[in-house]
C-alpha cells in the first residue's frame, strides 16, 4: 500500500462524516502483524478539522469497500449509538462457490470465538454471541454465485462464517472459504445512515474493486 493517498478514497463527506472506499489488503487498525493501516493516513483526512476522524467500525484488512468514520466527537457518540442500535444498514457483496438453497433468506446462528495454538477463528455455536444475517441472490452459474447480505449484527468474521454455514463459502477466503490463494471475494458495497433526525439517511456505494469484477461480470454484473 505504499504511495497510498487516503483522500482518493473519499466517497462521502460532510461536516460529520467521511466514507471511504477501503481497498483490500489494508486493515483499519495497526497491529503485529499489520505494518501498515488506515491509523497511519487519517492525518491526511482531516480536512482542516481539529479532530483526528476516526473509524466508527471496521472491515477486516482483506475486505474492500465502505468504511464510516466520524468527523469530530459528537458525530463519534452519534454513530456509536446508531450501531448499537442496529440502524446503519450494511449490504455487502460476496462471490460464493455454489448456490444457496433459498434466493433469499436469513441466517440466525451464533458466532463463538475458539482459541488454540495456531490462533483463534470464529465457528457457529449457539453458545455464542448473537448474530443474524440476511441474504439475498443476485446471480448464479450453479457452480458460483453472487449474493448481498446484509448484517444485522456486527460479529467478527460474521458474514464470512455465516456465508460457510449456508453451503456457500466464500472464494479467497482462506480461513473460512475456499480458492484461498484467490483475493478474498467480498466487498462492502453500500451503507446507509440514519444519522440526522429530519433529513434522509445519508447513502453511499462503493463501486466493486477489479478483483471481484470477472466474477460480477459473469454473474449479470454490468
């Protein structure tokens, strides 16, 4: 991600917020295995503001697409209220191997964080949290096929555990998936924020990134 400029991927911007177009392979937050992150450029997105933005959720690092982050403090409060109350819409976009039973439907299955010594991973436990996630088919070939969830919960790895239970596993994903040598198939496509009370949510799309638009394309994409 070297030679990055974060302001191209602006989608979305206001007084409050800043949406972002996150290209894959970028994580949200810095850590030990993450050298580089989108920590490192929100000076640049600062856009003469005192306040450093700041990211309301995350995408995981080899997710592409809308990323929310608030403008100052109070949008900060403002947009942690709206996720805690599950009113942000999420639609996200995937490439999955096979097809599900249902054109639509919804997934309502539990997601447990299990620890061992090669890491930790997320499986389906109706011991654990909460998650619900509902799908939708926009295309298929019998083999592959493009479907939108949309989360109702925000669980780590949710979609990509949900999408496995389904019988659709995800293409490039090399933990929960299959084809993992593949970039991973799934893509934040749109956001929509409730965020001021009398005008209309604010919505945003992030076009698809060149990685996933063979596959798109095939499917009716156009």
């Amino acid at each position: 991600m070297s030679g990055l400029d974060p302001t191209a991927l602006v989608l979305h911007q206001d007084s409050c917020l800043l949406v972002l177009n996150k290209p894959a392979g970028l994580a949200v937050h810095a850590g030990p295995k993450t050298p580089e992150s989108l920590e490192m450029h929100l000076e640049a997105l600062r856009f003469g503001n005192r306040f450093l933005p700041q990211p309301a959720h995350r995408l995981d690092r080899d997710t592409s697409g809308c990323l929310l982050l608030g403008r100052h403090e109070k949008a900060m409060r403002r947009l942690g209220q709206l996720f805690a109350d599950h009113r942000v819409v999420k639609t996200y976009w995937a490439i999955v191997q096979g097809k599900p039973p249902e054109p639509r439907g919804r997934i309502d299955l539990g997601l447990l964080k299990i620890n061992s010594r090669q890491g930790w991973h997320m499986e389906p436990n109706a011991a654990g949290q909460p998650a619900r996630t509902d799908y939708e088919l926009l295309g298929s070939n019998g083999t592959i096929s493009w479907l939108a969830f949309r989360p109702h919960t925000g669980r780590t790895h949710q979609i990509r555990v949900h999408a496995a239970s389904l019988g659709c596993p995800l293409l490039g994903d090399a933990q929960y998936g299959v084809n993992g040598a593949l970039p991973m198939q799934l893509h934040a496509r749109k956001l929509s924020i409730p965020y001021h009370a009398e005008k209309a949510a604010v919505q945003v799309e992030a076009p698809p990134p060149d990685h996933m638009l063979e596959n798109l394309r095939a499917l009716g994409f156009n």
